[in-house]
C-alpha cells in the first residue's frame, strides 16, 4: 500500500533546505555588509543571489560583494553561487 505521508515528507525536506539556504545567506550578508535583508526578498538560482535591499545598501553590497561571495562559499560549499543580484 502507498503511504502518502512518507512520500510528503520528501517535500517538505526541500522546503527545509531552501529556507536554511536563505537564512545563511541573510547572515552573511548581515555578517559581512552590516545590511539586514528580508528571508522573503533573497532567491538563489543559476548561480546567483537575488536580493530585495534599499538604494543606500546596494552600494555596500557591491563594495563588499567579494567578502559576501567568500562566506556564502564557506557557508554553503554545496551550492554554486558567483554572482548577487540587488533588486
């Protein structure tokens, strides 16, 4: 017999994973620029992390986004990112 509850749980692990994933890269951005993102603005996908931060912070970020990448690298070994997009 199929047991759906086993199978959902497959799900929600994913949904676990993507939150972990923002949260680290919300501290590292707080860590690393001083600059507190919203974990609903931040996606990571291709590469690349979006991030929603006023005018004022996107020049920090850009003026730091080396030290930013570096920790993102250590945080997060398993996951290619090269690239932080401000929205």
């Amino acid at each position: 017999m199929f047991n759906i509850s086993g199978y959902l749980e497959k799900f929600k692990k994913l949904g676990d994973k993507r939150d972990r994933t923002r949260q680290l890269v919300a501290d590292s951005f707080r860590e690393e620029a001083n600059v507190d993102i919203d974990l609903t603005s931040v996606s990571v996908s291709n590469g690349e992390v979006g991030v929603s931060v006023p005018q004022g912070a996107q020049t920090i970020v850009f003026m730091k986004r080396q030290n930013i990448l570096a920790a993102l690298k250590r945080k997060l070994p398993d996951v290619f990112i090269d690239r932080i997009r401000c929205r």
